[in-house]
C-alpha cells in the first residue's frame, strides 16, 4: 500500500498482510517495496511470527515477483501465486483491508498523531482492525488466532500498578471516544443520506465539505469543514475557511453539507488539521518506460519517484499523458 508522505522513520510503503481464514492483518511500515525489504519484513513480521503459510496471494507487483521473495518462498515451501494484472479487485480481500486502513489513518492522523508521523499509528489500526468482528467468520480475527477477544480495550486489563508512567487506559478510552466521534462526523457529512445540494436548501451560516479533486494517499475524500458566508446567483456560494478565514467560491455540486452536533471549535480543529495535506506541486519528469515520474511535493524540496500506477489519477499527469500521446491505461 502506497506511495505514503515519508513519515519521521523514513517509512513510505505498508506491507498489509491478512491471512484468508481468520482475517488476522499485519501492517509493516517499509521504507521501499525492493524485493530484499519485503523479503525481510514477510519473514520477520509474518513468517516467523505466525508460521509459514500453504500460499502466498499477492499483486503483480515487482516486489512480490522478484527473485529474492522467490528464492525465500521456493526455500521454505510456500506457493505463490498472482492477481490478474491491472485488476487488483481480483484480490478483493487484500482491497478491502487496504481501504480500511487507509481510512482508519485518515481519520486517526486528524487528531492522534501528524501525517509525517502515520507510521505510529499502525499498532493501533491494527488493533483496531484484529479486533473488529467480521461477518464472514462471526468471530473477530483476533480471537481465531488467540481464542480469546481482544481486550486491551477492557479496563479491567489495567490496574494502578501495571498503568505505571503512562496512562494506557486514558489514552486508549481517550482513542476510543475521538475515533468514534470522528467516525460519526464522517459518516454523517459524506454518507448515502447526502444528496446533492440544492441552492434553496443552503444558507448563511451552513457547514459544508468541500470535494477534493485529486486526494493523495492520507487525503480525506472532501476538504474543511468551510462555512457558507453567501448563496450567489448560478449555484455558486461563497465560503469560509475555518482554519484561516479565508474566503473562497465555488459551485454547490462541489459541496457535501455538513450536519453535526460536533461543535465549531472541532471543526475548526478538523479544518485546521485539513490544511496539513501532501499535495503534488509539479511532476518533473516521466519515465514511461519505466512507469515512473519524479514528483516535486509541495513544501517539500526533495524530489520522489513514485509509480505512474500510483498517481495516474492526477490531472497534471493526465495532461502529461496526453500531450506525449501515452495511455494510462497500463499502469
């Protein structure tokens, strides 16, 4: 999973590793997807922690094709085998987990930890996801490998004694209460009971999200919360920024509106936190053959290379795409 923004240990990819029968998922930051870094991290956070499995399902991907991860499955006997190229929904598994960790971050890099810092907050996806019960199987993955439920969030599990310096129930019913919380504001501002606004149903004084067009990896889907300052001819309004009041327009079938009890001082906090996204300031070059293009991050000076796979939904690489005369469809 990734390109990620490169955190503080240098991690920008996550390994997500999810056993068929139990749904059990291990996240492994890695700081490159080179054959020897994968092979490393299935050995040392899959392999030799829960046993070898009988396959080993994954993409086409160069990292999991290459001849290092081969020559460890081929050494201990695990069978390999590959989605169909270009069609990762033929892993709809593997999909899924991807997705739920992705918003998982998200929503848990709003308000735990910065974007720079994710990698920290994978034990705790983890957590989450392993802990979750799953409707295939009726038991969560945590208690088919353990026999047992999780119960880290239980309170009887800590005492005065074992809580020591830092406050681990604190912090994990404090977790607990801001994931739900979040969870509730999200659903509430983008579920399927938003419809499209009408101008006669906004107003002065309206919260609303505004869609963003390309989000990056760590990008919520809708920028904000902003505030309705005008309804204007044309179905357009005019709004305001809540982290820095500044003052922007745009046509309503942009906008998703933003019905909560979440007070303004949160939501402030959530646009605040909004402002801190990793954004492509220019694509550099590409190498088509490759299937590469060197990004120039804004804010950032360093150049990245990241995979066209990747960033392909990006308007300035479609331009790209078409004036050389390329197809995406490829990557």
């Amino acid at each position: 999973m990734g390109p990620l923004p490169k955190d503080q240990r240098g991690a920008r990819y996550i390994i997500v590793a999810t056993d068929m029968f139990t749904r059990y998922t291990e996240l492994i930051p890695v700081a490159s997807i080179d054959g020897d870094t994968v092979a490393q991290a299935l050995w040392d956070n899959v392999f030799s922690r829960h046993g070898l499995p009988k396959e080993l399902l994954s993409d086409n991907g160069p990292e999991y094709a290459n001849q290092i991860v081969k020559a460890l499955t081929d050494t201990l006997r695990v069978s390999r085998h590959f989605t169909t190229p270009y069609h990762p929904q033929s892993n709809g598994l593997a999909e899924r987990r991807n997705a739920e960790v992705a918003r998982h971050l998200r929503w848990m890099a709003l308000s735990i930890a910065p974007k720079d810092d994710w990698s920290t907050l994978l034990p705790t996806v983890r957590m989450i996801i392993n802990g979750t019960l799953q409707a295939a199987t009726g038991f969560t993955p945590h208690e088919l490998v353990y026999g047992h439920p999780h119960n880290i969030m239980d309170s009887t599990l800590w005492s005065e004694e074992t809580l020591g310096v830092f406050d681990y129930k604190g912090f994990y019913e404090n977790l607990k209460v801001t994931l739900a919380n979040l969870e509730e504001a999200a659903k509430q501002a983008v579920g399927p009971h938003q419809s499209p606004i009408e101008t006669t149903g906004l107003e002065p004084g309206d919260y609303v999200l505004w869609k963003n067009e390309a989000p990056q990896k760590l990008d919520t889907p809708h920028t904000g919360p902003w505030k309705v300052v005008e309804v204007l001819p044309n179905n357009r309004a005019k709004l305001m920024s809540l982290s820095d009041n500044r003052l922007k327009a745009t046509h309503i079938d942009k906008l998703m509106k933003f019905e909560t009890d979440v007070s303004e001082d949160l939501m402030r906090q959530l646009a605040e936190s909004d402002q801190e996204q990793y954004r492509v300031e220019d694509i550099v070059s590409i190498d088509w053959k490759k299937g590469s293009a060197r990004v120039k991050w804004l804010g950032y000076d360093e150049l990245t290379d990241e995979p066209l796979g990747a960033i392909k939904h990006l308007e300035i690489i479609k331009r790209k795409a078409r004036k050389a005369r390329k197809s995406l469809d490829k990557y």
